[in-house]
C-alpha cells in the first residue's frame, strides 16, 4: 500500500467528526446503508463487525456525515 495520505490536511484514522477523511466517512457510510444487501459477503465480514461495533448512536452520526459529505460534492441525497 502507498501513502498517498502523508501531506493530506485529514486525519486518514478518524471516522467521524471534524477532521475525518471524506472517503472514510464515505466508505463507512456506503456500507451502512447497503447493510442487508452486503452483510452476508464474506470477504466483508471483517469490516461489518468493525461496524456493529461502533454503536448505533456513532453509526447515525457516521451516516449523517457520509450522507451530507455526498451532497457537498453533489450526490442527490439519499433518503
């Protein structure tokens, strides 16, 4: 793997919040949302468990951030 992060102004590790990388949120946000199509992909397992570890109350805040982290970048929200 390259590190093509090292200069980037995000933090490559933080999920949520201010400094979180976009495609972090986008990321954990895409797989929040495609939970019951993608839970049973076995090569998926790994970061579904990393998920339902964070908690409901992190995973709506991780959503909210994913979702309005797309319309920023003009994705029509998704409801």
């Amino acid at each position: 793997m390259s590190d093509y992060c090292g200069g980037c102004r995000y933090d490559v590790k933080a999920k949520t919040g201010e400094g979180a990388c976009p495609f972090n949120r986008l990321y954990w946000g895409f797989l929040e949302r495609n939970h019951k199509r993608l839970r049973d992909n076995v090569r998926l397992a790994m970061p579904y468990r990393t998920l339902e570890n964070f908690g409901e109350e992190r995973r709506k805040a991780l959503l909210a951030e994913a979702e309005a982290c797309r319309t920023m970048l003009g994705a029509v929200p998704i409801d």
